[in-house]
C-alpha cells in the first residue's frame, strides 16, 4: 500500500522495540457506513429484491479502508489461479486467508491495524489490549466481537481434545495466553512473561485462531455448549466430536478450513465449491457482510469469485499459464527451468511477470533424522562427524550451475548475508566441495569398510543407505537437486536414494518420525525471530532433524524426546529473546543460538535461496509486481487480493 497508509502502521522497529502503552493508528474511520460509495451489482440486485439487507447495514459503522494500490477499482470478474494435487490448503490460505486481528504491510517491515482497528501494549509486552472495529461481521451477517476471540482461545485452541499443547505464538514460559473479554468489543491478552514478537507473530498465518472460530456457529460442535455432540458425531459417520469440530470448523492449515460452505467467515471470499477429496476446483464467491472498503467507500472485494483449478501436474499448470487460463500465479511454476518458457509465451499468455523477493535463507535444506527410530541410523545421522563429512561431499558449485543457472552461492544456514544477525560460520562452513576429506572423516567415525560395490558398511554390516523424502509437486528443483546429491554421495561411498512423495504423505512420515531425511527450503534469511525451525527444534512440523525434541518443547516436556543440553540451551535462549522488548539486546541472544547451531551443525544445506517469479494477466490491476516470498508474509496476502480488479 502506498507511504500514506503504511505511515498509519507499526514499523517493525517499533514492535520489536517495544511499544509501552503505545496504540497503533487505526485504518478505519475515513468513511462511515451511512457514507459507502457502492457495492457489487449483484448485491445491489438481492437488497432491491429483499433478499441481502443494504450495504449500510451489512458494514461496520466505521469500515476499515483500504487505499488502492494503484487506484480505484471495478466490480466484476473471476480471478483464475491455479492448486496442484490433493494438498495444496495453503495455496488457497495465502490468497484468502488472512483476515487477522492484525496484518502486514507490502514491504514486510510493519504491523498494520485488520480486524482490531488499535492496541495498547503494557510496558513489557506480556498484556495486549485489542479493540475490535465495530459493527464487522461474519459472512453470514452475524455479529464478530469479543465473543469470538474469547471463545477461539479459551474453548477451542485451549482444549486439550482439540490441541495437545497451545500454539508456540500463544504460549509463554510453558503457559497458554489467558483471554479476556473487557467489553464486546475489546479483548485483554494475558501472557505469563513477555511476549515482544506476539504482535508480529500475530500478522503471520499462523496468528489467525483469534478470528478463525465463529462462536455462534462453531460451539454447536463442542461438548460445553452441546451435551448431543457424541451423538451428533455418530450421525455425521465421524468417530468422535474433536473430528466432527475439524471436519465442519477446520484450522490453520488444514484442508477442511476449505471443505464446509457452511461455515461463516471474515474473509474477502466464502467458499462455493468446497476443497474435498476428488474435487477438480475450489470457487469462492463474494462475502456480501465483507467489512472493508476502498477510499471511495466502495465495499471490497472488487472481483466476484476465485477459481481454483486444481491441476495433477506442473506441466498442466503451466500449459494452462501460457495459454492465458490463470490470472495470477507463482506458487508451484516458481522454478528457474520455468522462467525462460514463461519470458518467451508473455505475449501469447497476456502476461507480465511478478518478481519474488526471497525471506528463505537456502533453497535446499536436508534435515536427517537425528531421533530415528532405528537405533543405527540415529547413531549415524547423531553424529557430528557424518553430517560434516556428507556436506563436504557435495559439489554444491555444480547443482548452482546446472540447477540454478548459476544464480546461487554454497551456504548452509542462517540469516541471509543482507541480514544484521548473520552468521559467517554457521553460513559458510563445510561448503567446500572436498570428497577425499569427507572420505577420510567417514573412516574415522566408523564407516571404513566398503561391499562389493564400494558402499560403506554400517558397523552393523549393513550398508551405509538412506531414503531422502522430497515432494515434487511443491519443489521440483529440489529433486533435481538432490539426485546430483546423490552421485556426489556416491562418490564418497554413500548410497542415498531420493524418495520423491505427496505433499500428505511427506508430513504424514515426518510427524511419525518415520523418516530418514526430508529436504525443505531453510527459513529465518529475514525473519529469523519469526521462523526458527532450523536454529533449534522448534516447530513440530518444520524442525524435522528432530521432530521428537520440537514435541517436547512444544508441549513444555510432557511430550516427544528430551533433547540434549545443546538444543534445551537455544530454547531457553529463544524465549528469552523473544522476551526481550530491546532489540540490539535480542540480537545479541539471538546470536548467542547462532554461534551454538554452527557449533552442533545439525542439518546440510545447498545453496542460498534464489529469488522466485510469477506472473499477472496484462488485463488485473492493483497488483505488486514486486512482493516478498515467505511463509510469514503469505503472498499473495498481504497485497490484498480484495482490492485486485479487471479492465476489459
């Protein structure tokens, strides 16, 4: 949005800074209700019918406003985008889902005021007061207050039926957040120590459970509120009522949130044709009760509906991109063997490209599994020594330049080089291409002997073999990259085999702890504080070197693994940085957990992470055409798909 607007926020300093009684400026208020310029024809066509009541009464007294990024829009239109298989939720999240209390701006650098209009924070950030706009509502007309955002926390996201632990961004020193409602439309955040990052944490998609759960709607599937719910659940062909409370009122990242028409929203879009097993496309259509407006006071969003085609295929998807059949995408074509194909079809597609601005410190990290079941494995991937003497076996300069045109650099993990807190050792160490080095280091840690073939022996006497999981779906660099990784491995003595899997299947290994390693992009290049899974166990879906210690700090050691005193160190670090309001000191713990994570050197990486693309249809306007890449920001978001439009 532009400098008008995002000097209306909370830069990040600011938050970061802390904000001692500080409120942040509110974006509602320039229009008033009675005073809203228009809405769509066809919700003008149900009020003059009787059927929708008007905009005026459909719209909070004071509707947040959101300026144009480019200007003023029309109504109308289907925004075409494209999902790939039978897991890819999130790829409708990042476009639709990000109706928080707050959000973030386009460059990523500041917290903007959504859904609570202000906020005080006391002065050591372990109470926030949010004050909701009021008169929003949910996509089926009813009122969303304190209620809600009482009932999300307290009755849903607490419940240990529904929730093992509480989510990391509403627990501190092993405590979850304590709720409160002060009037209906004001909302207290009680935390037990310190929470300096909630703010940002809260902007991220992993922050939307305070607006997720209507309460009108979502308590029927609750014991509290509905003593038949057992029986309710038997008639629904559901084993129990945590399934029955999925299946109709979803979560974060799960493809239910997607799957039931009949649950109200706060998003720009409602689901038409639901997410299910077997669909070909998802539609969303309009949110008549949708609670912002451009600075013309015209209700957002401008485009009707959003098709989701569902594509089985890369190749399906960028046929459908070059022939001019999807209005705006990146996610799944972001691959550089793809941009000369789509540089050279921009005219015959009707397109221009989108520029991605990488948060991702690697493009490839490979997490082997240092809590394996198998008592060997976890004695080959624990030590130290392995993992160093198989990251000096890649020839990373050769994936660089056949993988990535050459548009990369060795690196390992960390903020990225631009960053304050880099790190030059945990970046830059064990990058060398040097197989005879990695050969002798595997001899000294046991694995000397060698079969017929000139594989290394397990002292077991099985040979030295691991299956690596990658889904191709979602990264097909990375399996290219991985099969030069294993020649290089092979060439060391080491047989590896690149397990390729679904997107369901890969998490489904992982969360068992039944895998031998898994590849992902290394986060924490921008947003280090917000996404650390790579500097410690810290999340129980991305830190999967060790998934079994993320567990158990999670759940405040009633479940997973006890981890060593090196990983228990960086938690308690962690906490305390994300404790701390000042942020040189933060840095300086935060560096603290770097120089530690470069010491145990716990996962491999490739290469930096390399800017993504993607492209827009010559004729929708109001889009950046230069957005960041990350799952914090969770582009498309935070551009605001809402304020989108066609010409024609």
């Amino acid at each position: 949005m532009r400098d008008e607007i995002l000097s209306r926020g909370v830069s990040r300093r600011a938050v970061l800074g802390g904000m001692a009684g500080m409120a942040a400026l509110s974006l509602a208020g320039r229009v008033n209700a009675a005073d809203a310029g228009g809405e769509a024809p066809a919700l003008a066509a149900l009020v003059k019918e009787g059927k929708l009541p008007p905009l005026a009464d459909r719209l909070p007294k004071k509707p947040m406003v959101i300026t144009p990024y480019e200007k003023v829009g029309t109504y109308g239109g289907t925004l075409r985008r494209g999902l790939r298989g039978s897991s890819d939720h999130n790829g409708i999240l990042r476009m639709v889902g990000n109706q928080s209390l707050v959000r973030w701006n386009l460059e990523f650098t500041q917290v903007l005021p959504n859904l609570a209009e202000r906020w005080d924070v006391n002065a050591d950030a372990s109470q926030f007061t949010f004050y909701l706009i009021q008169g929003a509502r949910w996509s089926d007309g009813h009122p969303f207050t304190a209620d809600d955002v009482v009932f999300a926390i307290e009755d849903c996201v607490k419940n240990t039926d529904l929730y093992s632990a509480a989510p990391a961004q509403l627990s501190v020193a092993g405590k979850a957040v304590s709720v409160t409602k002060i009037d209906d439309y004001t909302v207290k955040f009680t935390f037990a120590a310190p929470n300096a990052l909630y703010l940002e944490n809260l902007a991220t998609p992993l922050g939307q459970h305070p607006t997720l759960f209507p309460k009108h709607y979502c308590s029927q599937f609750l014991p509290k509120y509905n003593p038949n719910i057992a029986e309710d659940a038997k008639k629904a062909g559901v084993s129990n009522w945590p399934e029955l409370f999925r299946a109709r009122c979803g979560d974060i990242e799960i493809p239910s949130r997607w799957g039931n028409p009949d649950k109200p929203t706060l998003d720009p879009w409602v689901v038409k044709e639901p997410y299910t097993g077997g669909a070909t496309r998802v539609v969303m259509t309009r949110n008549p009760y949708f609670w912002q407006v451009d600075t013309s006071g015209n209700q957002l969003p401008y485009v009707d509906e959003i098709n989701f085609g569902i594509s089985q295929d890369v190749e399906s998807l960028m046929l459908n991109v070059i022939s001019g059949k999807i209005d705006i995408q990146e996610r799944h074509i972001s691959v550089l063997a793809n941009k000369p194909t789509l540089s050279q079809n921009m005219k015959k597609g009707d397109y221009r490209l989108l520029t991605l601005i990488p948060s991702t410190s690697q493009q490839c990290q490979i997490y082997l599994n240092i809590t394996h079941k198998d008592p060997a494995m976890r004695k080959m991937f624990a030590d130290k020594s392995v993992r160093q003497a198989l990251s000096l076996g890649i020839n990373r300069q050769e994936i660089i330049d056949i993988v990535y045109f050459g548009q990369s650099q060795p690196y390992q993990a960390g903020p990225r080089p631009e960053h304050p807190w880099y790190n030059e050792k945990y970046a830059r160490q064990f990058t060398d291409y040097d197989p005879d080095k990695a050969g002798a280091m595997l001899d000294q840690a046991g694995y000397g002997k060698k079969d017929a073939n000139g594989f290394r022996l397990r002292p077991d006497g099985q040979k030295m073999f691991f299956t690596v999981d990658v889904i191709p779906t979602l990264y097909p660099d990375l399996v290219d990259a991985l099969e030069l990784v294993k020649a290089h491995w092979a060439q060391i003595g080491v047989d590896m085999k690149v397990n390729t899997i679904e997107r369901a299947l890969y998490y489904t290994r992982g969360d068992d702890n039944a895998h031998d390693a898994q590849v992902w992009p290394g986060p924490g290049g921008l947003d280090p504080m917000l996404d650390p899974r790579d500097f410690f166990a810290f999340h129980p879906q991305g830190s999967r070197y060790a998934i079994p210690w993320s567990v158990w700090y999670t759940s405040n050691g009633k479940q997973g693994e006890e981890p060593p005193e090196s990983q228990k160190k960086r938690m308690k670090l962690f906490d305390e940085a994300r404790s701390t309001a000042d942020l040189d000191k933060r840095g300086a713990v935060m560096k603290q957990i770097f120089d530690i994570a470069a010491e145990e050197f716990e996962t491999v990486g490739l290469c930096l992470a390399v800017g993504g693309f993607g492209i827009i249809r010559n004729n929708l306007h109001n889009v950046p055409e230069k957005q960041p890449d990350s799952w914090s920001w969770p582009n498309p978001g935070p551009a605001m798909p809402q304020q989108f439009f066609f010409t024609s």
